[in-house]
C-alpha cells in the first residue's frame, strides 16, 4: 500500500476569521459561485478542505507512512474535509490540554470507502460516508473505526456533508438533546461565525424555533450570523455582552447559552445527533454555511479557491385569510403573515409611505397586476417577533361586502409566495414561534366558540395562561426532584450529595401527587363549562316531558298529544341558563312495550340518561296515590327504576307536574316528607298553567352554576378530556414511584421522567426537562 498525504499547517494564521463575512456577503447566489484560477499538475494527492473562514497561509502536505486496518477500522478515500480553527491548532499540536470525557475536540470529513475491516459488517467498500476523527482526518485517505462513520445519500455532496458532524453535530447535541431547547426560548451563542457557531444559529432558528442572539468578534460577523437566523448580534469587542442581552432581553436574560469556542464536540450520544444533522439538512430544514472551498495539492501548492455560499433564506410560505369570519359585514379584516408580508403590503397599497408600526394608516388598496383601485381601506404593519405569529404580518382592514373581500383575496392569490391559509395555521405557526402554548392555543379556540358568559370568562382565564402556569409550576417542581434523584444516582458515593435528598424528593412528590389529584377531583366542572351541562327529562309516558321541554326552550321544540309515546327519539337542544351552557334532552316515555320503534326510543332514552349530568324526573302528579306514605313509597320504586339506568354522580330533580288537576294540600307537605326519607327535591309544576315554573327554573339554575363552578375563583379548572387523560397518567408514574422506591432507585427515577413527559404533553414543552442544570445549581459536586 502507497504512502498516504497528510495535511500540517506551516504555521497558525494571524487570524482565522478575519474578511471571511465580507468576502461572502458579496456572493448573494446559492450553490457554487466565484472563480477557481489556475493551479499546479495534479500529482494525486490532493483533496478539498471545506472551511467556514479564510485562510491567510496555505496548508501543506506531509508524507507519512501508511498503516494497516484493525478489525474495526475503515479506509475512507476523503473527498472533502470540515475544518475550524480548534482543527488547525490540533495539527500544529498547539491545541489546549485535552479535557476529559465528554469532551473531545475532533475533524469532519467526508468521502468514500476504500476498504474495510474484517470485523466491519455495517459499512461496505464503495459507501458514501462522513466520519469524525482526532487524528488523520485532514489527509488524502483516512483510517477511522467504523464506529465514527455515518453513510449519506448520493442526493447530499460531499461538501455540504463535511461540514455536519462537528458543526450540526455539536448544536443538535448540544441545543436538542441536552440543553432540551423549546420554541420561544433565547439562547446565546457565542463565537458565532465559526463553523459550530452558525450551525447552531441555523439549528436554533430554524428547527429548534428558538430566538438567537449571536455574539462575534467583528460587525461583519454579528451580520453573517443574523444571515442565518439570530435575531440580533453582539460585537464583543465593543459592546459588553452583559449589558447586551439585558438590553435585547428586557433585563429577563436568556434561557440557553452555547459556547462554541474551541471547537469542542461531545463524544457520548453524538452518532443520534449527527443521524439528525444528516436528516435535517436533507430535508432543507437546515442550510450549512460554507464559506469556501479548498483545493490542497503538494508543497508546490498554488490555487485559488471556490467560493460557496448558500441561500440563507427560510424557505417558509406567505399565509393569508380574512380573519373576521364569514359573511357580509361593515368592515372585514385580511390577514396575512410569513416573510413577504412586507412586500406585500407595499405592493397592495402602490408603494406609497410605509405605515409605523402597529398604527392603522389610511391606505388605497390596488389590484397588483392592472393598478385598478379594489378599496380603501385601513392597514396595519406587525413586524415579528411582535406580532400574534411571531412572525412579519399585516392585515387589511376592508369594507365587508362580498366583492370587495373576494377582489383583495384575489389580488393576494395572485403574489408569488403567497397562499390560502389553512384552517388554525395562524395559530399553529403563533404556537411553534413560542407566542402560545398549547393549554392557551386551546383557551383561544375555547374563547371563539364561547356562546355564554361563564364559557367566555373560563376561555380568557386559560388564553391568559393561567393553566399552563399551573402545568409549568407542576413541571418545574417534578423537574427539581428528578434532577435530585439522579444526581445522587450519579453522585452519593462521592459523598458530594447533601444527607436527606431522597427524602426531600419523596416528600415534594408526594405533595406534588395529592395537587395533581385535587386538581382531577374537580366533579368535572371546566369540561362541563366547556361543553355544557347535560340534562335530560325521563319519566313515564305523557308525563309532561316535552311539555315542559317547550316551556324551557320557550318555543315547540318537541310534539306535544295525548297519545302515549309520541316522542320516539331523543330530542336535543343547546340553551344559556343563567350564563351558563345547557344541553337540554327530551327523551322516549320509560316503559314496556311491544312497539319495534318506540323499543328502539327507549333504549335512546336509557343510553342518555348513563349520559346526564342532571336528571329530571318527571312524575304526573294525577298518578301519585292519595296519603303521603303511599307517595313516598311509589317514589321510591319509581326512582329506584328509573337510577338503575343512570350516572351515580348525577344530581337529580323531581318535577311533579299537572298539579292544576290534584289538590295541592298533601303535595304541599311533600317537602318535608321527600327530605326525610332522602329522596331527590321535589318541584311542584304545572306546564299547563306555567305555576311553578319559575321556582323549578331557578332551582336548575343553582345545580347547573354548582356544577360548572365560578370559572374566576380558586385555581383554573379542567378543560380538556386531554389534560386529564395525561394528568392522570402522571398521578399514576408518581404512584410507581413510591412503589419502586425502596426496591430500585433508579426505575423508581424512569417514572419521575415518565411523569414529566405527561406534564409537557399538556403544554406542548415535551422534555422541558433543565436537568444538568438544576443539578449544578442546587448542588456542589465535587466540593
């Protein structure tokens, strides 16, 4: 086997950085662009150095000898190489004392296989590859275990490819996985126009959809890296970072920070992170920066470079809709949001004086392809992250006749980048640009479905936060104790753990568990306010139930005869008891019969009564025997026929009606009689008459607001079937905690992670879980 080139540095350049942003800015085309001058003859040796910087001194071949494969080891052809500047002062041997693992410092490149182990069996001669390697990664052919390759589809190039393990790799590590980013949140990086910095400016931005700031040495710097994403850029040269970030932040700080310098990468679990640097960057999720491109030849070597830039641009649609509902109206609002908002905003009103922000200008709206005037109108600029999406948006305020609608909807259909919305996505992109979480991207749905007063006060409270403040508070406390667990795990026999860890840990979850289950014993209130109450009217045939359905409804909602099963089916009605929401059910008369259909309206009838919330019993008071005792005992049986169909939880009312046909002198001592022998409350009615109406209706009343609550008072209330199906789940990972404490720590510990996931299941924050650091915060390892 030849001899094998092997790259080494003349000496460490003055400065790595230095015009590499001005030298790329001014390519503004994505894919290859530039030059490549002349060069020397070829003499085989030679391969591309992908560098995110300009070089100021060439880099040299050296020959060295070639060595034989291990078992496990692979021979890669390297096509091109990812180089930084930690690179560069490991090849001198100038680089820092090597720090212990997880942190290693290592070389990217890319290529194909020449030759494997006999050991190897996952990666074949001819694959497509990208590695990373301590040593001799910066050669014409590399030997590396096979353990540090990563195969890559042919649709991805080589030196697109070189560029993602170190670089990607370090920020989906080090963002994703272990610093468990989530949309909305700020994270710093520092060094940030170098290679794993605008890796992690573009991993953050885009995927992780978080708010980067980026810290560099230059202007120029700041502005590559605000080409890529962040929101903002510090020059900490000039500027103190410190007083930076509390001016950008409004003294609140930031939640991640990234330190890039050195070039460090984590070895442990770093194979996950380049898996999804691979998949990122081919789905066009990411879009590696490549600051140029490096033909390396013998020590004769004389050759320009090919310049590379690729497009920073967000590939991420225009949206638009009128979001003021359907139908003709006085003024209709258009929504529209996305990076072209701008653009279309001044092509919409004949680019005229752009308005200030968040302030309605007076403005002519044209039809962009003939110039013919559509309306005039009212708009208004929302530049992001300030707006409802987070996102650039503007919104035309137009007349609401149909025409005038269509023709401003159909001007916008027209603009390139642009398209219809589709149902919720302004606020889906609101909830992945962290403006809401998912309890309040439900409590705004809730508020624009709202029909009475106590469902509009209960959707406001949520839409506020009130309830994912709850679930954070609840997350964060799991957090702690979870974080606790297993840093005595790791740590207790060190003795750096403080005595009565575990013991505090038990005692939080066990404070924590009986919250959580108050907060599921809630009778249901918040889905009943939601959904509204269900009552449903049963009792014997022409016992007056949709007699009295009518007088709820104050309208013939249901037939009314003297003919015994009349009502064959169940029938339902949406209605506002004093403020709050009632699903009011007529049902089929209760009896035996022989009569398929009214058979089929029976079996209704008892299928919604295992339904109700509220029972209303109908009794005809014409029925009732004469003394009380024989009406209390008739009661009873009918009652008890009746409830064995029924909810226990269920509240119950007796409504006996027809009472313009009896005496009222025994029914009026009934009262007392009902109570002492724990029957249901009895209200005395008459359909006919109205008698007695009034008093049944406020009785109602009082059991529906107990049973959906003061949606203002007290801690919020369940809204979703969702929240409780994972809540309970939570209680009951808590429960195995307990369980398992004593006989294994740490499966004991998997239910307090399990329980957390259920929690951010909730809120949309799933793996929320700031572990490492609360462990560094609340304890002194390694005093």
């Amino acid at each position: 086997m030849g001899r094998v080139a092997v790259l080494r540095l003349c000496r460490v350049p003055v400065c790595i950085l230095r015009d590499a942003v001005r030298c790329n800015l001014s390519r503004k085309s994505s894919g290859l662009a530039g030059t490549h001058s002349t060069s020397t003859t070829d003499s085989g040796h030679s391969y591309q150095a992908v560098l995110c910087t300009k070089l100021k001194k060439p880099l040299v071949i050296q020959q060295l000898s070639s060595v034989a494969l291990k078992p496990t080891e692979v021979r890669v052809n390297v096509h091109c190489c990812g180089v930084n500047f930690a690179d560069l002062l490991i090849c001198q041997g100038l680089y820092q004392h090597r720090p212990p693992i997880p942190f290693t410092p290592g070389m990217e490149f890319a290529g194909c296989v020449l030759e494997v182990g006999p050991n190897v069996t996952s990666i074949h001669k001819g694959d497509r590859v990208i590695g990373v390697s301590s040593t001799g990664a910066m050669a014409e052919q590399c030997v590396v275990d096979h353990e540090m390759l990563w195969p890559i589809g042919e649709e991805l190039p080589y030196e697109v490819a070189a560029t993602l393990p170190v670089s990607y790799g370090t920020a989906i590590l080090a963002l994703q996985q272990r610093a468990k980013t989530q949309p909305g949140e700020t994270v710093l990086v520092t060094a940030a126009a170098g290679a794993a910095g605008l890796a992690a400016v573009d991993f953050a931005s885009h995927v992780l959809k978080a708010k980067v700031i980026a810290a560099a040495g230059t202007d120029e710097k700041c502005e590559l890296a605000m080409q890529k994403g962040a929101v903002a850029g510090i020059n900490y040269t000039t500027k103190s970072v410190k007083e930076e970030v509390k001016k950008l932040t409004a003294n609140k700080g930031v939640n991640v920070v990234l330190d890039t310098v050195g070039g460090d990468i984590f070895k442990d679990a770093f194979s996950r992170s380049i898996v999804s640097a691979i998949q990122c960057c081919q789905e066009g999720r990411t879009k590696p920066h490549i600051g140029a491109v490096y033909k390396l030849q013998q020590c004769n070597f004389r050759s320009s470079f090919v310049r590379m830039q690729c497009s920073d641009s967000r590939e991420r649609s225009t949206i638009f809709a009128m979001s003021s509902g359907q139908g003709r109206c006085g003024v209709a609002v258009i929504r529209v949001s996305g990076p072209a908002s701008r653009d279309t905003l001044t092509c919409l009103t004949g680019r005229r004086a752009f308005p200030p922000a968040r302030a309605a200008a007076l403005r002519p709206l044209l039809d962009p392809r003939s110039g013919e005037r559509l309306d005039m109108g009212l708009v208004l600029w929302f530049p992001g992250p300030r707006s409802f999406t987070g996102e650039d948006c503007c919104e035309f305020h137009v007349h609401g006749g149909s025409a005038v609608v269509s023709g401003v909807l159909q001007a916008l259909g027209y603009l390139p980048g642009l398209r219809p919305a589709q149902a919720g996505e302004f606020t889906k992109r609101a909830f992945q640009n962290g403006k809401l979480d998912l309890t309040e991207v439900e409590g705004l749905g809730d508020l624009i479905h709202a029909e009475t007063e106590a469902q509009r006060r209960q959707a406001l409270r949520q839409m506020a936060g009130d309830l994912g403040h709850l679930y954070h508070d609840w997350s964060k406390r799991l957090t702690r104790c979870l974080a606790h667990t297993e840093a005595y795990i790791d740590f207790s026999e060190d003795d750096n753990i403080e005595e009565g860890v575990l013991d505090k840990v038990d005692n939080d979850v066990h404070v924590l568990q009986s919250e959580i289950d108050r907060h599921l014993h809630d009778s249901r209130q918040g889905e009943r306010l939601r959904d509204g109450v269900h009552v449903t009217i049963v009792g014997a045939p022409n016992a007056g139930k949709s007699s009295l359905m009518n007088l709820i409804c104050q309208k013939p909602t249901a037939i009314v005869s003297p003919i015994a099963g009349t009502t064959r089916d169940v029938l339902e009605t949406a209605l506002n008891i004093g403020g709050y929401p009632v699903l009011l059910s007529d049902t089929a008369g209760l009896r035996e019969t022989s009569d398929l259909v009214e058979q089929e309206g029976v079996r209704r009838a008892r299928e919604r009564l295992q339904l109700a919330d509220i029972v209303v019993v109908m009794v005809d008071a014409t029925e009732l025997p004469s003394d009380l005792i024989g009406i209390v005992q008739f009661l009873q049986d009918y009652l008890s026929e009746v409830m064995g169909a029924s909810d226990e939880d269920a509240d119950w009312i007796v409504v006996c009606n027809k009472t313009d046909l009896v005496l009222l002198e025994e029914l009026n001592k009934l009262h007392l009689v009902v109570k002492d022998h724990g029957l249901p409350r009895m209200c005395l009615l008459s359909c006919t008459t109205g008698s007695g109406f009034d008093d049944f209706l406020r009785f109602l009343g009082e059991q529906v607001e107990k049973m959906c609550g003061n949606p203002l008072a007290g801690s919020p209330s369940l809204t979703q079937a969702r929240h409780r199906l994972h809540l309970q789940n939570c209680s009951h990972a808590l429960t195995q905690y307990h369980q398992q404490r004593e006989m294994d720590l740490v499966l004991a510990t998997e239910q307090l992670r399990t329980g957390l996931r259920q929690l951010g299941k909730i809120t949309g924050t799933i793996g929320a879980e700031e572990i490492l650091e609360v462990i560094f915060r609340d304890f002194c390892i390694g005093k």
